[in-house]
C-alpha cells in the first residue's frame, strides 16, 4: 500500500473472477457468511497475509466493506473503490447522484440536501457533505422501491401480473 493519501483519483475497479476456483472460492466465502449470519464475534475480524503475516484487527466498517466486495464479485459484478472527500463541491455531488448540476443546485435550493457556503471568498460555492449526499441518495432509492411495490401490487390486483403481490 505505501505511505501516500489516497485521492479520488485513485478508483480502482475490481472485476469478478475469470479463474472457475477463485470465482467459486468467492462464492463459497459469501455463502458461509451468510450460513453464519455476518455476526460478528466478540474479537474482530482479522485480516491476514498470503504469507500468513502480521494478523491485524479489522475496525467493523472495513469488514463490512469486504462483505459488499465480496457479495458483489460472487455474483460475478465489478466493483470500484474510489476514495472520495468528506465535502464536495456541487459537480462531485450531481456526478454521485446521477443528475445534472443545475437540478442538484434546485435540490440544495429547495433544501432536499444541507449545504453551506465557503466563506473564505465573496461569491464563494456551495459544498455539500458526502453525508447528506448518501442520506439523500438513499431517500430517494426508498421511495422508489415503495413507489414500485405500489405499482406491482396494483398491476397484481388488475391480473396484470400472474404472481401474487407477496411474491415480489
């Protein structure tokens, strides 16, 4: 890993497996995970070399970041580990979210997301926290998946579907 800082420019993407044993190896790691319920014991995780080397402690977030990871590869996803600023300017926010600056800056306007001004300059820009930006992201991926499952129980009521809403 080295000495330096990680910056956002340093994304990196991991591919699923192209190997059948390693793929498979992913696969049986996920599915004993979930035999064992992700539980975490009373001691830590521990992450260890190839060599067997130093066993060090891994912090709670860092596990379960390798869980997604895992997840993710065993059902053969890429997966992109890209360091980001805990403050970002109102272009980082709309590329996370997926929508065009000016729509982001009607959000931040109509306070659908916190920001605040720089205030080291007149006419300073807007910085949002990943934080809110997360929060706001995963608001909006509920109430889609709610307005979806209305959507489908009202398509199963009509006969437009041939499987029971509790199906789904």
């Amino acid at each position: 890993m080295g000495n330096t800082s990680l910056a956002a420019a340093d994304a990196r993407t991991f591919l699923p497996e192209e190997d059948p044993q390693t793929q498979a190896a992913i696969v049986d790691l996920v599915t004993e995970l979930r035999k064992r319920g992700r539980a975490v014991a009373d001691c830590p995780a521990l992450l260890t070399g190839p060599d067997g080397s130093p066993r060090l402690p891994l912090p709670l977030p860092v596990y379960e970041a390798l869980l997604q990871v895992a997840e993710a590869l065993s059902q053969g996803l890429a997966v992109t580990v890209a360091p980001q600023h805990m403050t970002m300017s109102t272009y980082e926010a709309a590329e996370l979210l997926g929508v065009s600056r000016p729509t982001l800056v009607k959000l931040l306007e109509s306070n659908e997301i916190p920001y605040q001004r720089a205030t080291d300059r007149p006419g300073a820009h807007r910085r949002v926290k990943l934080q809110d930006v997360m929060a706001y992201r995963e608001k909006r991926r509920l109430e889609r998946r709610r307005l979806l499952d209305e959507l489908t129980a009202e398509s199963v009521g009509t006969g437009m579907y041939d499987k029971p809403a509790n199906e789904f």
